[in-house]
C-alpha cells in the first residue's frame, strides 16, 4: 500500500509533460519569427522597386525614358531582388498626373508607381490548416510618387 501511494504522489515524469505541451508553442513562436524576417525582406524588395520605378518615371519628360522601361525597371528590381514574378500580381503600374502648385497656377507632372507582390507563407501555413483557417498568402503594396525632372507649367 505504501508502494501505491508513493507512486501517486510521485512528480517524476512530470517535466516531460510539461515540456510537451509548450512544446508546440515555442516553435510556433520561432516560426513566426523567421516567418516574419521573410516577409520584412520582400516587403524592403518591394517598396525598393516602387522606388526604382518611379524615379526612372520622373526622368521621363527630360530624358526620353517611356513608362513602359519605368515599368521594366521595377519588374527587374524586384527578379534582382530574388522574387517570383509570378507572384506580382498585378503587375507594376505607372500613372501620370498633374499636381497643383498651391499659391499659384503652376501645375507639376507627378508619376505613381505602384507595385503588388503576394507573399506566400510556407511555415505557418501548415500549422494554420491544422486549426482550419487557411492562410495562402500575404499581400504586400508599396506605392510610390516622384515629381517629374521639368518645371511647372500652367494648369490646364
């Protein structure tokens, strides 16, 4: 009888289970975080590319440059920075527009460049089907606008 109760009040073993149920949650933790390095890194390729374009686009008017090499550039931007293009969706878009001038009746020429990129999320997609909340992707958006290498002219 002394055996039995020796046993029952007994805590060996006990870190073992401990250890196994946070087991799951340390590495959802640690995946998270290269999870999120990963996204960090392709969102930096993107916002960077929105960038390269749009000041390729603002050389334009005084350099000859067309929207479309604006639009290569970034596409290759983002290739050189080891993204799928595939996953660019849409693709970089460059917009023309005229910006007023406040206080006068000058206009500037403003180009947008906007770049999309769906982050793919391999780590914790797996554990997110587990729990039946699928998580395909991330969608990552950088915009960004340069004032076109010429003076202001009249507003139309």
């Amino acid at each position: 009888m002394r055996r039995l109760r020796r046993r029952v009040r007994s805590e060996r073993g006990a870190e073992l289970i401990e250890f196994a149920l946070t087991l799951p949650l340390l590495l959802l933790l640690v995946l998270g975080i290269i999870e999120f390095g990963f996204l960090f890194q392709e969102y930096e390729v993107v916002t960077n590319s929105a960038r390269e374009g749009a000041r390729l686009a603002a050389l334009i008017p005084s350099a000859g440059y067309t929207t479309n090499e604006a639009k290569a550039r970034a596409t290759d931007y983002l290739t050189a920075g080891g993204l799928d293009l595939a996953k660019a969706i849409p693709a970089p878009t460059v917009v023309q527009s005229q910006v007023a001038i406040s206080g006068t009746a000058k206009c500037v020429t403003a180009f947008t460049v906007t770049v999309n990129y769906q982050h793919p999320v391999p780590f914790l997609s797996g554990i997110m089907n587990y729990f039946k909340s699928p998580m395909a992707t991330i969608p990552l958006k950088a915009v960004a606008v340069m004032r076109a290498e010429k003076g202001a002219v009249n507003c139309p």
